[in-house]
C-alpha cells in the first residue's frame, strides 16, 4: 500500500481569495495539493458513512453525537485522532453528523481510509459523494384559492397558510425580493428555532430562515465562523419559493405580459430556505442530509425540493427518501418534483411513497402571437417579445439553409437575411441565445419551431428581437408554404396574453412513470401547474435592456420545479385548515379530489392529443378547493411504510437505514405488506398470473361529515371485472375508519394484453367524491407481484 495515502487525515491550507472559488468548482473527488508543513498527498473524497444502531457511544466521554462520530473518524486517521485529543469538540475531517435523517455521518477521507474503517464492528458502508439536479402570476385564480367563503375560496378557509412554515431545498434565494416583503406577516410560531445568516434588516417574518451548505467542512478546516450566505446564484431558488409562499406584489409581469398581482400559494406562510445546490456542482447529498436534519429541528410544517436524480438506487440510497422518510415521522410533508425527462416511460424521481412526487400540466394562459402568411393564412404561436411597433408590412420569409437551427452566423450572413423574417428548427443554443445571432446577421424578425415532442405545448422567453415560437406541427405548415411560392413573406401580430385556452395538458417534459423502485405505487401522485409559472427572480437571464429600462423582477419557468412549490403551497393551506392530520392525510387530500378531466370537460390529454395515462398525470391536476374538504382521507403513519418495505424484500439493514432514528427492526418477526395493499390513495394492481385475479385492501378515514353514507362507483373497461365490497361505507362520528375491499380480475379469465386504467369513486350526496384512480398491469415476465420493485440485497 502507498503510505502517503494511510494513516493521514491533514488537509491542504486554502487560499484566500481565488482558492476558495476552486473548492467551489473542484471539491468532489480531487487529489489533495501538497503544502508547506503537510506531507499528505492523497485522494480525499467525502463519503456518506453508514454505521449500524443504535449509536453505542460513552456519554461519559462522548458529549452527543457529533463528537462520537468524530471519535470514528479519528479511529482510522491518526491527526485526527490528535486533533480529538487535543480539543474533544473538535470534528476534525467530520464534515456533517446526522441526527434525523441516517444513522451515519460524512466526512472527507480517502479510500484506503475507508478501507480500513470497514472492519470495525460499527461500520455498514461507505458511499462515495453523489450529486443531484434542480428539476427546472395567474395560478392562485386557476385553482381556486381565491374568492369569499360562499364562492369556496381556499384562502378564506385557510387563512393563506398563516403560521405555517415551508421549508424550501434550492440554489439560493434572493432575500430582498418583493416577493419576501414580510410588512403586515405575523411571527413565526414559538417552536420556530432556525436560523437566518442575512442580517435583521432582510430576514423578517416572511423569510424567517436561509442558511447555506456549501461544504460547512471548508469553514471547519480553516477555523473560519463566519457563514456562507445563501445568494441566490440563478433564478431557481427565487422562483420556487414566491411560488409556494410569495407575498402579494401587485404590477408582476415580464416584458408586458401576465401582468397582474403576484403572490403564492400560501402567501402568509413563512419560508425556511436552505441553499444545497451550485452552479458548479449541482446538489451535493450530504448537503441535502444536512439541510433535512436541520429543518425538521427547526420546525418546518412543510418541505419542498424541486431536485432529484433519475440514476438514484433504492430508497435507501436517496436522500429524497431518507430525509422524506424522516419527515414523516416528525409530521412534515415532502413535496418533490417529479423530473424533467419526459415524455419517456420509466423516468419519474422521488417515488418513494412517504413522498408526495409532483408532475407539471399547463396552465389556461397563452402569450399569443400570429404568423400571418404572404397566402392569407394566419397561424397562432406564443412570445414574450413583443415590439413596441412591428409594423404590418409584409417582410420576406426564409429558412435557414444551413444546419436548419440558426447556429453559424457566417451562413446567415451569406443568406442576406437583413430586414427578413428567418424560420429557426429546436436544437443547437437555446433560442435566447439563437436570437442574438440572428439579429447580428440583420433579421427582422424569428420563428423558432418547438421539438415534435412538445407537441402542442411551447414554453415562450424573451428575446433581443421580434420571435414567434411555434408547435412543430405548424411549423411544418410554414415551411411548406415558403417551399410553394418563390417570394413567400410573413409579418407579426401580437396578441398578448389571453385565457381560458384547453387546459391542463401534461407538459411533454414532465418525467413519467411506471414507478421503478415500487411497481406497485402508481408515480407521479399528481400535476400541477409547471408551464410558463411567472414568479419572482432576481433578474430575467440574457435578457437585454434598454438604456432606461428596468430588469424585471419576474419571470416565466417550467418545469416540475415550478410543480413541486404549487402543491406544498397548496399543502401547507391544508395543514393550516386541518393542524393535526398527517402528511399521508393532506396528500390523500390533494389525490382524491384531483381534476382528471380538463376545463372543455374531456379527460386531460397528453401533447399529441391523446388522453394522458396514469403514468403521466397520476390521479389527476391539484384542485385545491376541493382539496381543502375531502370528505374521506387514507391515512398512514411513518410505521406503516416499514411492513411495505420488509414486503419489497428489503433486508434488515437497509429497512433500518431508512427509518432511523426509529427503533430497529427485524422483518422475519414482522406481518409484510404487499405493495398493492399499502393504503395508498391510488389503487395499482397486477394481474400476471392465473387465475388473474387479485384483491387489495384500503381503509378510509372519515373527516367530512360526521354521520354520513359513501355509496361505490367503479368505472373500467369491459376487459375488467371490479368487485367492492362492502358496496356502502356508513360512518357514525368523524375520525371513524372504515375497510374495504377491491377484487379485480379479468372478465374473460386470461391475461391482460396491456395496461389497463378505471377509477373508483366513493360518492356521498353531492358534497363529496372521493375517487382513487385504478391502475391494472398486464404482468412482469414471470415476476410475482410482490417482488416487483424489490430492493436488492
């Protein structure tokens, strides 16, 4: 063995200045440097290391965790174990030292460090850093939060979500936005005990909490105190959380469009940022841990991550899991984005289901703008670039003769494209960067033509010069009349912005499912609003001003990130109605009254048109007035999921690593629950095996009505037979709770060809419709349905 690599646990001295902007960019996995007075040159990388429970240390000569962990560390580093000796406070190369979320702690060490660390009794496993991604107004009107009492407004019930406390995990936050005004904001509950790093004169009542987790090891390492300040460096974190907690600005707009009053979801809530994402490293792991396990102690109501990755393992390799996991047993709803790799099948994030896993639909509001064509032919698109006077002469029409994208300027100089109007195919530099190429070169005007795959759905942004984005398909329709007729002209007429259009759609970005680590649990739960969400940014990126023009402080987004904030803004009204219901209670909430049809009342299609699958939409778009009142919930506590987990084939101690700091666990002396009886509120079952029949157990929580009647519905194919039983649920008293039964089997008796779709519905009177959407497999090649999505050992 290398000896440089063994036994040492110094670390490099850092520079002030530039070497601190290094470590930014190459922390991950980079040979140390050699420095005066340190002869250790080896490879440092931080390691997430799992040890086994419970914690066996000295309180004696361990005060708390932190320093026993640190006395691990110490154990295999030999100037770390001087440092501890020296100072027993000191954590050495401990970076963080969970309390909540693992049962385990990071720190920077190198592998054969790690190697030997491995044959103490204590030690589980090591895992090397991992990094994770972002998943990148009108929307309080759309579902309904506004509006008195009799009109069923969700902000006159809720209160606007005062004293509830949202917990957002992004890339910074721009504290002296409009949005985080907290004038008229009450304080936040007693058991609030977060920090805030900016000074008194920005924190207020509205962003109560912001701290950074930019590797917290660096400031240990140079005994610094001072923290990182969590500035927002894009336009993530900003727009996450005015969306989910903004404060009412009135006048929002971008570039003269969605003008209005913005405001979020639960505009009286609190919000709690916690910056763990960088632009040049993304979101760190460990930083996100940290971030849950601080959070939770806190004291947040509510916790939204629009991040993920679609690589991630199983549950227990997740820190979207494990912290969601953790959240639950504190009480604490997660809200996550679901991923922005649609439309495949198969791509969906964060499905574990203490989680709820949000998609992205479309919004009714367009920025309509119109190709009208030499022909007479006017052809409707959407921009956010209008002139103060285009004009309406006719100018000459062209396509790009190049690469078809708009990319080389010497080719668009070579086709004089001066004073014309050039059409521009996706693909190469994103259009605001296509259009500032174009108008070097002299064009008066762009096309940009969406990819195929987004279908119907464009997702406009400014530009340096007059654009038109359009659909694909009616971007064919152009180039086709620029090919009939050698002198073809076009000209601009913009519109601005209208309502009411067909909505929602499911965003052809939106990741879909099946879920892929539990087959059984229909992923995402649900869609909200993700296409084109104006909300607070600390400034429109590559947008170019006028001498005396002012950035604008709002912006258009989409994305599931956009989703994932709606639904815990939506959440947290919730919680502010109903204070002691669980997390898996305001998520059933939020599932079982889900719009599954769209505002022409057909069923919500997908951006060809077709109607979108469960895969894509899961129960249907958020309706959070109906929400707010749902008459039955299926409820779950944190120890429901562990029998769900033994029932994946999850071993001892991966189960034990999820549900820490829970007592352990040992599933062969435990009932296991398969995955279609989980009391989910959506219904997947798997017919793939004779006789094809399965039944699937639920149990519904009354908190509607105290003395009422639930008459079934069921709505399948002919292919299915679905038998309920008992057909009526009669309830006595509120917080009753009632069994039922689901048989589901094929009506001819064999095998199912594909996937088939139903729903169920629990209907009393008028008031209430509970409805759980039905999901039936065809099968898994033989597997049972109780090994689908099973952990490997």
């Amino acid at each position: 063995m290398d000896n440089r690599n063994h036994g040492r646990c110094s670390l490099p001295r850092l520079a002030v200045g530039a070497a601190v902007l290094l470590f930014a960019v190459s922390l991950a996995a980079t040979p140390a440097a050699s420095h005066a007075g340190h002869d250790d040159t080896g490879l440092h990388s931080n390691y997430l290391v799992i040890v086994r429970k419970p914690y066996a240390y000295d309180t004696n000569l361990y005060k708390n965790v932190s320093s026993w962990h640190a006395s691990l560390v110490a154990s295999v580093c030999d100037m770390a174990k001087e440092a501890l000796e020296k100072d027993p406070s000191s954590v050495s190369r401990l970076i963080y030292s969970y309390r909540n979320v693992v049962n385990g702690f990071a720190a920077r060490l190198t592998p054969e460090e790690v190697q030997e660390m491995s044959k103490n009794d204590w030690f589980i496993r090591a895992d090397p850093e991992k990094t994770y991604q972002l998943q990148t107004t009108h929307t309080p009107q759309l579902l309904g939060l506004m509006g008195g009492a009799r009109r069923g407004g969700v902000w006159n019930t809720s209160n606007m979500g005062e004293g509830i406390i949202i917990g957002i995990l992004d890339d910074g936050i721009y504290a002296g936005h409009p949005s985080f005004d907290g004038e008229g904001m009450k304080p936040p509950p007693a058991k609030w005990s977060g920090r805030c790093d900016f000074n008194k004169t920005v924190c207020n009542n509205k962003l109560i909490g912001a701290r950074s987790y930019f590797e917290s090891a660096k400031w240990k390492w140079k005994g610094l105190r001072d923290p990182v300040l969590p500035i927002n460096e894009g336009q993530h974190g900003t727009h996450t959380s005015s969306t989910a907690a903004g404060s009412f600005v009135p006048g929002a707009n971008v570039s003269g469009y969605a003008v209005g009053t913005a405001g979020g979801m639960a505009p009286r809530a609190h919000i709690a940022f916690y910056q763990v994402c960088y632009v040049e490293k993304g979101c760190d792991r460990d930083d996100i841990l940290a971030a849950v396990d601080d959070a939770l102690e806190d004291g947040v109501d509510i916790l939204s991550l629009s991040l993920g990755d679609e690589q991630a393992g199983d549950f227990s390799d997740d820190p979207v899991s494990l912290g969601g996991y953790s959240a639950a047993m504190h009480g604490v709803l997660v809200s996550a984005a679901g991923g922005n790799t649609g439309p495949g099948p198969s791509t969906v994030v964060n499905e574990a289901p203490w989680v709820i896993t949000v998609g992205a639909g479309t919004t009714d509001r367009r920025f309509v703008a119109t190709v009208k064509l030499g022909s007479g032919v006017s052809l409707d698109g959407e921009s956010l670039s209008e002139p103060k006077d285009f004009g309406a002469e006719m100018r000459p029409l062209v396509h790009d003769v190049g690469d078809g994208m708009c990319t080389t300027e010497s080719v668009l100089r070579a086709m004089n494209v001066t004073g014309k109007i050039i059409i521009c195919d996706a693909g190469g530099d994103v259009s605001v960067a296509k259009a500032k190429l174009v108008l070097r070169s002299g064009a008066a005007g762009m096309i940009v033509i969406a990819p195929q795959v987004y279908g119907s759905v464009i997702v406009p942004r400014p530009h340096v010069l007059p654009t038109v984005q359009m659909p694909f398909m009616i971007g064919q329709k152009i180039k086709a009349y620029i090919r009939s007729t050698p002198s073809p002209t076009a000209n601009f007429i913009f519109k601005g912005t209208v309502f009411k259009a067909k909505s929602p759609v499911a965003a052809p970005f939106s990741s879909r499912g099946p879920n892929r680590r539990s087959r059984g649990i229909l992923k995402p739960d649900i869609i909200g609003p993700g296409v084109n969400i104006l909300a607070g940014v600390p400034k429109i990126e590559d947008l170019a001003l006028g001498a005396e023009e002012v950035m604008p402080k709002f912006d258009i987004k989409s994305g599931t990130s956009m989703a994932a904030p709606h639904i815990s803004g939506v959440a947290a009204l919730i919680k502010n109605a109903h204070p002691t219901w669980s997390p898996a209670a305001i998520k059933s909430a939020m599932m079982t009254t889900a719009d599954y049809t769209d505002n022409l009342r057909k069923p919500i299609t997908d951006v060809d048109g077709t109607p979108a699958t469960y895969y894509a939409i899961g129960a249907g778009y958020v309706n959070a007035r109906k929400a707010i009142d749902p008459g039955l919930v299926y409820n779950l506590s944190s120890l429901d999921y562990i029998p769900y987990l033994c029932g994946l084939g999850y071993k001892d101690q991966k189960v034990n690593s999820i549900i820490h700091p829970g007592p352990a666990v040992e599933c062969a002396k435990m009932p296991k629950v398969d995955q279609k009886d989980l009391n989910y509120p959506s219904i997947t079952a798997v017919l793939d095996m004779e006789p094809y029949e399965v039944s699937i157990n639920r149990s519904a929580t009354n908190v509607g009505t105290a003395t009422s009647t639930y008459a079934v519905e069921v709505d399948v194919p002919a292919t299915l037979a679905v038998e309920v039983n008992p057909a009526k649920l009669e309830f006595r008293a509120l917080n009753e709770v009632l069994n039922y039964t689901v048989t589901v089997k094929t009506a001819s008796g064999k095998a199912l060809a594909s996937t088939i779709e139903g729903q169920l519905k629990w209907v009393s009177g008028k008031k209430y419709v509970v409805r759980s959407p039905i999901l039936v497999c065809a099968g898994t090649g033989g597997k049972s349905a109780a090994s689908m999505g099973a952990a490997p050992a």
